[in-house]
C-alpha cells in the first residue's frame, strides 16, 4: 500500500474555497478507487499550510484511479473550481510506504498508516 500525502500551500484569505475543495474530493476520491484518510486544512499555527492524505495499493492503481478520476464530473468540476478560484499557491505530492507497525493499544497490525 502506497500513501500520498499532499502538501498544500494556500491563500489564508480563501480558506473557505480550501474546505468546499476538500469536501468535493471526499466525495469524488473514494468512489474512484482511492482509500481517502482526509483533507486537513489549517487550525492554529501556519494559515497556509493543508493537506490531503489518500492511500491506493500500487502506482499502476494510482494511473488507473487518475484517468478515472480525470473522467468524473465531480473530479473535473472540482478542478476547475480550484483553477478559477486560484486558492491553491502550490501543491506538492510525497509517496510514502509504512515503515514500521503501529505500536500501542488498539494499534493496527496492517500496512496503512494509523492517522
């Protein structure tokens, strides 16, 4: 299992634009293949700062998922709304594997990571 975690640096002016963006994937992302942990948009601290999180079983799935993702009209209007509304300052994708096994009660003993 492959976890992406994208970094989001956003206009701390638009965080509402951030959030109605985050919710439209919670919808579109799930339902074209991809285990959705979260979008997570900022609180206290950085005001630019958000994140969205998604796990998916390989990266020839990920191909697979993207041009099914790509073909959703959810997936595509929600797009065009982060490009009109230009929220997104910049966005940066990291693929992570889980290195170790989470530890303590209640801790999972499979490979995703237990945000």
């Amino acid at each position: 299992m492959l976890t992406c975690i994208i970094r989001y640096q956003i206009d701390p002016t638009k965080h509402a634009q951030f959030r109605q963006y985050a919710q439209t994937w919670g919808q579109a992302i799930p339902r074209n293949g991809a285990d959705l942990f979260g979008y997570f948009a900022p609180h206290e601290g950085s005001s630019t700062l958000a994140y969205g999180i998604y796990s998916i079983p390989s990266l020839a799935a990920y191909e697979a998922y993207r041009a099914r993702l790509a073909a959703d009209p959810l997936g595509r209007q929600n797009y065009e709304f982060a490009q009109k509304e230009k929220f997104i300052l910049r966005e940066d994708r990291t693929w992570l594997t889980l290195a170790s096994t989470p530890h303590g009660p209640g801790g999972r003993n499979d490979d995703r990571c237990n945000l």
